[in-house]
C-alpha cells in the first residue's frame, strides 16, 4: 500500500510506503530535508503538515511538543503516512524548478540505433501526448518481465517534446539493459513515467558552466547545452565528455558541429583508456584530470553539472572542490537504492554529494 | 490582493534579515574588533548557510514548553525519591564528577556563545551563536537544580562553583573552557561548536545519558532528552562553521587544520574522565569507552574527516596516538583518582570480581597485563589495612593540567615526559600532542594556573593536605576517600535496610 506525498514549497509528489517515513521516502526522491539524529530526537527534520493524516511515531516529546503536534508539526524522520498527505519543509526553493507533473505514458518505439559498441540509442514516440520536461529530468521506464522501473536521463531538449531519447549502455549482466539490448525492437509498446529529478539548469544565476559527463551520462548535458543554446545563453559553455577509448565515444560530429556556430561553447572528449600509440590528437586522462588541467585546477565562479558513473562523480566533486568550487555550484543527480544508502556512512556534512 | 504564502526558510528571513547593516558613525572595523587578528579571512557573510532557521519568538515558546516537562519530572524524581531508586550510591560518584566538571563548563559556553554572537559579524552567525550561548544557561540551571536535589542526600556536590576554580582535577575542564573562551571567536567556535559539541559530543553525551538511564538516574535522563533536540542545533552549527571557512578562503585552511589538531587532541585528553567515569564508575555498565570510542571517533569521525578530505582537511594530528590510547586512559585515569581519593570530592573503590572479568574481556589487549594485576594487588593491600595512598603531589601537564601518569604511545609501562624550554624556565608535558599545542602558542600556556604550583607557591591555604582541603571547601573524611565506610554508602544501606524491613 502506498499514498501521495505532496511536498510543498516544491510542488513536488512522490510514491510513499505505508511503512516509510517521509524522510526515507524525500531522500530516496533526492529531495533533501534537514535532518540530523534520524530516529525522532533532535527536531532537526520538523515540517507542517497542511493536510491528510499522519503518525508520529517514536518522535520524542521534547523534540516534538505538545503544542507543536497540535499546530500540525512532525518529525519527518519519525512520521509514516496514514492518508495522502501535504507537508511543507524547510527547502530552499529552486527559482529555475518548474511544477511539473509527474504522469505515465504509453510510447512507441520509434527506432533504436547503435552509438557505440555497447551503447544503444532509444527513440520512444509518445502516443498522442507530449511530454513537459526540463532539462537534465530523467524518466523511469518499465519493461516487459523486469521487475521495478529503471530510471534513464532524457537525452533531447524540451523543444522536442513529443518523444524521448535515451542512451543506453549494455551492463553485462543487467536485466533492463539487456532486455533493451537484446530484445526491445522498433513498433514496440512500451510504458513510462516522469520527468523525475532536480539535476536541471540553473538559469537564473547565469555565468559560465561545466559539464563534465561520463560514458552515457553525457545524455542530460546534451539536453540541458541544447536547449541553453536554442535559447541563446550567451555565456561560455564547456563540455568534458569522457569515455574509455576512440571506440566508446559518440556524439562527437554533433557537438563539433555545435561549437562552430555557438562560439561559446567548448566541447572536449577525453579518453581515459585509448592505446598510446593510436593517432587520437584529443584529450587523455579522466574527466576530472583533463577538467583540473583545462581550469589549472581554479573552478571559482563555474556552476558544474556533472553526470555519470558514481566513482567518476566522486573524482569530480574532489577536482571542484579543492579547485573552490563547492556543493552550491556543483549539481549532480543521485541514484540511490536502498543498499546504497546503507553502504557508505556517511556524515552530515553535505546535503547533496 | 493575493500574496503568496512565504515559506518556512523566507519567513526566517524576513525575521532576520537587516541584523548585519553597515555602523555610520563608528567604522565596522571598530564596533568588531575581534575578527581579524586570527587570520581568518571572510569574503561574504551572506554565504553563511544558517542551519537552524528558528526565531527568537517560536524559540522561547519552544523552551518554555520544553522546560515545563523537564521541571516536571525533575519535581516527581524528587516527590518520589527517586534517589533511592538508583542501581547503587557508587553511580552518584560519576554524577558528581559530571556536575562538578561540567555545568560550569556550560557557563562558559555559555559566555563564549555570547562573545562570539556579539563579535562576528555574519547575521546568521549572531543569532546562531545566540540561541545557542542561552541554550547552554538553560542547561546550567537545569543542571544546578539536579545537583540540588542530589546534594540533600549526597557528599561533595555543595561547593561545586567554589570548588571549580580551585580544586587540582576541576582545573582540567576549566582550563580547555579558558583557553578557548580567551581565544579569538573564530577558533572557539571551531573549539566549541566543532570540535566539543560536534566532533567530541556523541562521546560524552551519549554514554553518560545511557549510563543514567541503565542505573535508574531517570532525572539525569529527563534533562538528557531535553538537551538532545539543542545538541543538534548545536550540532549543526559546529558543521556550519566549519564549511564556511573552509570555502571563504583558502588561507583559512591551514588555521582552521592547527585549531582542529588542538582541539581534538584537548577533548581527548578531557574526555579521559568520562572514560573513567564509563569504565569504572557505573554500577551497570552501558558499553566500554574502547568501544564508544571505535563508535563514535574511528567510525563517525572516520566518515566526517573522509568528508572534510574534499576541503583539504586532515585527520586531527594525533588521533591514531589517541585510539591508541583508548585501551588505557580509562584505567590510568582511575588509577590517579584512587591513589589521590583523599583530595577528590568523590569517592573510589577497587572494581569487584565481577567488574574485574568485565574489564578484561572488553579489554583484551591491555588490562590483563598492565592493569588487573595492579588493581588486584591494591585491593589486597587494603584488605591487609595498608590501603594505598600517593602522599606526594603529582607533577601536572602545563596543558591539559593532567597529573602525568600516561604512558609512552606504544610502551605501557613507561611514563611519557615531555618538555619545552620558554624565556628560560622548563614546561613540562604529558604528551606530543600537550607538547605541541604549548609550542604553537608558549606566551598563553606559561602563564597556566597550575592546582599543584600554586599549593607549593604556598598560594592554596597552607602547606598540608588538609589546610589544603579546607581552602577547597572539601568537607575533609565525607566528601572525600573510599565509598566503603562514606556517608554516602552508610544513608544507602539505610534506605535499603528499610526497605528491606518494609518487605518484611
């Protein structure tokens, strides 16, 4: 059994378990709310609750007060739904965040063509609908005989809204993928739900940004660059693509093509595996090594995007961070199971890296 | 006309903003004169994250509240007696060293929350610092009105303000509040609210409130609650600090890196009495400090400073020297207070059997060989009615004022020495970390007031143990020496005694 967790000033609307709490269920969403002690005895994680019905559970009476239950406050880290319920939280508002609502969609598989080797690409034309995104958004996709939903980044701008493209890579041994791979023709039917996820642009800070992407994770950076140059952002605009080898890369003509008509927009694939002696005239080395070499190691003033596999994401974060840029200016989008969460300890030192 | 509603986080704007405006007849510099000689370097207040968004007004509501229930069930631990309800009259000794050590302590953060909310200039900064120097008054007090309570039945409790600024052991915590509340506000708020109520706190907070809860002190436990939902804020405001000045500048690394490695190293050496008190004072145990520490040190700290790597923050020097150690500070610690019970206003004992086989399991590597047969062998003496005394005045580290009794990382059986020469006097140390924290800043710590010093600078009363006991209001053959044949235990045996007869 699950209920509708409406989550304001976000406007946003999430799936919650019976038996979850609602900071469990925000945090799975990657929506972060203040928390500290996790188990209802600090207050750090108070909302309001503005409708439906709660329960307090094990929220202690001094972290949450008489008076405070009767004027509609939870503890967020205690709190399981009884009913759909509307919470407002201590969230930063994100003046670029649009409402959209979350809905499902039937599509049509239009074609799927090889990027790479390994990496496939998807058009899903939506049944008599269109889809109101932003970019940098995802979607989860459902496939026929694979449990749950798995989640892919939108690849084409907001523009393009009567179907979605995704870039998938094959991961050996993964259900979704392979089924994709394997079996997913062009005339399939096909369900999926979205836009998810708060990894898109910030546009209303303006100044220069970098994406720094990995492998297919350079899917969203190309939404949010073409859309940011469809409306005509003037300010630069860098992209680091790396892949392992010259055989992994895609996506290489388009956004060569694109910097001969943008002038302010660096596009830069990196190889991180390619053989020493091949004739590859680019860059070698990580995204993170190429990117500290590119800024001689100074990120102060950037607004990073940064998409890609999780270790790849650490190494940048490290580069931006001891390059001064810190967690306000660096965006990226977790993916994170519920045995992730449990893997690492983690402090409480950032909120969203 | 329609206005959107404000959120949570606007409104606290709203409610704080304009705290920070620029003086016109006095220039800034003047009206703060206390934030730059640090070296700390601020280029834009605005970017203080404030972690706690509440308002002066829901925040006397919300204490009000709070203190109600706590007073509340302070009024029925008393109504109730809840004293003779306890585990035993031996936990009230880890009480005592708890209120004794500590609640003025919370004056001084008290005081220091105060100094620093008047002298940063950040407005988020200023309330934070605020809330928090009135959260700390509110703990004193309700700590004072446990020691009230307690100090109708029990020793050694009744002069603890006097007590604090004179008696040898109390000089430990009295000294790390000084030397950070006569720092400049930037490193106490790293002292205190990160190092003390962030890095170090789960240490002494956590053990000594289960250590309440399993031995029936349920006032004790009442307060802990209360204070919990504080410490978070607290908590995160020790966060907030530490982040906002590693990102304002990076000249501020290397300043905030020398505050992080001192302060560890001094709440180490501070929280060697809670370890003492964990290990040896709890009639029930909760857990060993070993295993508190590997919990909330190795493990949290782990991740934290895992973190704090991105800003280019080290582990605080020293803290492998301390893990080290947390196999045995707890039991040279003791071995100090049952050798020099006769000066302490609480009482001591030898561990019993089953507190023996206790301590050797949860410390397998250490307390069979350099420990237990020390403990084994005092308790013999006092069977034979030589119970041992040390009458000589220890020598004390001019940092952590310690008496030094710690050993040579590495070699438990030898004592470590250090020492420094400073405008030709020697200063001596109980360790590289009390040593180094002396050398980065000699003019401060020469001028340390040193309990043992001062009894023979002739400065504390008279020249015996008593005319020195008297000078320190301690109510000399009460407060003091072994539990077994104190007052303490004799009102104990007499409440059990009737309620013995009762069930009878």
């Amino acid at each position: 059994m699950t209920y509708q967790l409406v989550i304001e000033p976000l406007g946003e609307c999430i799936e919650v378990a019976e038996d979850q709490t609602i900071l469990d269920a925000c945090l799975r969403q990657g929506v972060y709310l203040p928390y500290a002690c996790g188990h209802g005895l600090c207050g750090t994680c108070k909302i309001s609750v503005l409708d439906g019905e709660i329960d307090h559970a094990d929220a202690s009476n001094f972290a949450l007060m008489d008076f405070e239950r009767s004027e509609g406050k939870t503890l967020a880290c205690t709190a399981r739904l009884k009913s759909d319920v509307t919470i407002e939280a201590d969230i930063e508002e994100e003046p670029d965040q649009r409402r959209i609502q979350i809905r499902d969609f039937t599509a049509t598989v239009e074609r799927v063509e090889n990027l790479t080797h390994d990496v496939k690409s998807l058009r899903l034309r939506l049944d008599e609908q269109t889809i109101d995104f932003q970019a940098g958004q995802y979607i989860n996709l459902t496939l026929p005989g694979v449990e749950g939903t798995r989640a892919f980044s939108i690849a084409n701008p907001p523009q393009e809204s009567d179907y979605v493209d995704l870039q998938i890579r094959l991961l050996p041994g993964g259900k979704g993928t392979s089924y994709i791979h394997q079996t997913l023709k062009a005339g399939d039917k096909i369900t999926l739900s979205g836009p998810y996820g708060r990894c898109f642009v910030r546009k209303s800070r303006g100044g220069p940004l970098l994406f720094l992407a990995g492998g297919t994770g350079v899917s969203s950076p190309r939404a949010m660059i073409l859309d940011l140059l469809a409306e005509g952002y003037a300010e630069p605009i860098s992209l680091i693509h790396g892949v392992r080898t010259r055989a992994d890369l895609y996506g290489e003509a388009e956004f060569t093509a694109l910097t001969k008509v943008h002038p302010n927009f660096r596009y830069i694939p990196a190889l991180s595996s390619e053989p020493e002696t091949s004739d590859w005239s680019g860059e070698r080395g990580f995204v993170h090594d190429v990117s500290e070499r590119l800024y001689d190691g100074l990120f102060e003033g950037l607004t990073a995007y940064l998409c890609g596999p999780p270790p790849m994401i650490e190494a940048c974060v490290n580069t931006l961070m001891r390059g001064r840029l810190f967690e306000k200016h660096i965006l990226t989008e977790r993916f994170l199971t519920a045995n992730d969460a449990k893997k690492t300890a983690k402090s409480p030192l950032f909120k969203t890296l | 006309m329609s206005v959107k509603k404000l959120g949570l986080r606007q409104r606290y704007e709203h409610m704080t903003r304009g705290l920070d405006w620029e003086t016109s007849y006095q220039p800034m510099d003047k009206v703060f004169p206390y934030d730059q000689f640090e070296g700390i370097k601020i280029k834009d207040w605005s970017a203080w994250e404030d972690p706690f968004r509440l308002t002066m007004d829901s925040y006397w509501k919300f204490q009000a509240e709070k203190e109600r229930k706590l007073y509340a069930v302070l009024d029925s631990f008393a109504q109730n007696n809840g004293q003779t309800n306890i585990s035993d009259a031996r936990y009230i000794n880890a009480v005592k060293l708890f209120l004794t050590g500590i609640s003025p302590e919370e004056y001084q953060a008290h005081r220091g929350f105060a100094f620093a909310g008047r002298h940063l200039r950040g407005a988020g900064t200023r309330v934070a610092a605020q809330m928090q120097s009135i959260d700390e008054l509110r703990h004193l007090q309700t700590q004072v009105h446990t020691i009230s309570h307690y100090n109708k039945f029990f020793d050694g409790l009744g002069e603890f303000p006097h007590m604090h600024d004179r008696v040898w052991y109390l000089s430990v915590p009295k000294s790390f509040f000084d030397d950070a509340r006569s720092a400049g506000p930037f490193e106490f708020m790293i002292a205190i609210g990160f190092a003390f109520e962030y890095l170090l706190t789960n240490l002494l907070f956590v053990p000594f409130m289960s250590g309440a809860a399993y031995n029936g002190d349920m006032s004790t436990v009442t307060f802990g609650f209360s204070a919990q939902s504080d410490e978070s804020r607290h908590m995160t405001l020790g966060i907030e600090v530490i982040k906002f000045l590693l990102e304002q500048h990076p000249d501020n690394l290397p300043i905030v890196q020398k505050w992080v490695d001192k302060w560890f190293w001094r709440g180490h050496r501070l929280l060697g009495l809670v370890a003492m008190m964990m290990d040896y004072m709890l009639p029930k145990k909760v857990m060993s400090w070993k295993e508190a520490w590997d919990i909330y040190f190795v493990e949290a700290g782990g991740s934290l400073f895992q973190d704090l790597g991105r800003y280019g923050l080290k582990m605080p020097k020293y803290a492998d020297i301390a893990t080290e150690e947390a196999e045995h500070i707890s039991h040279q610690n003791w071995a100090v207070f049952y050798q020099y019970t006769h000066a302490a206003a609480f009482h001591t004992w030898m561990p019993d059997a089953e507190h023996l086989d206790w301590l050797s399991a949860k410390y397998p590597n250490t307390f069979d060989k350099y420990y237990r047969p020390r403990w084994e062998m005092w308790a013999k003496m006092e069977k034979e009615g030589k119970r041992f005394y040390n009458g000589a005045l220890p020598q004390l580290c001019q940092c952590c004022q310690i008496p030094m009794a710690y050993t040579e990382p590495g070699d438990p059986t030898t004592i470590c020495f250090r020492s420094s020469k400073y405008k030709d006097d020697t200063y001596h140390f109980c360790s590289d970390g009390c040593k180094d924290i002396f050398d980065a800043e000699p003019e401060k710590f020469s001028q340390a007031w040193l309990p043992v010093h001062q009894i023979f600078q002739g400065n504390c009363g008279g020249p015996t143990v008593p005319d020195v006991l008297n000078w320190y209001h301690l109510n000399n053959g009460v407060d003091n020496m072994d539990y077994v044949g104190s007052p303490d235990e004799k009102i104990w045996n007499e409440w059990h005694a009737e309620n013995t007869r009762k069930a009878v």
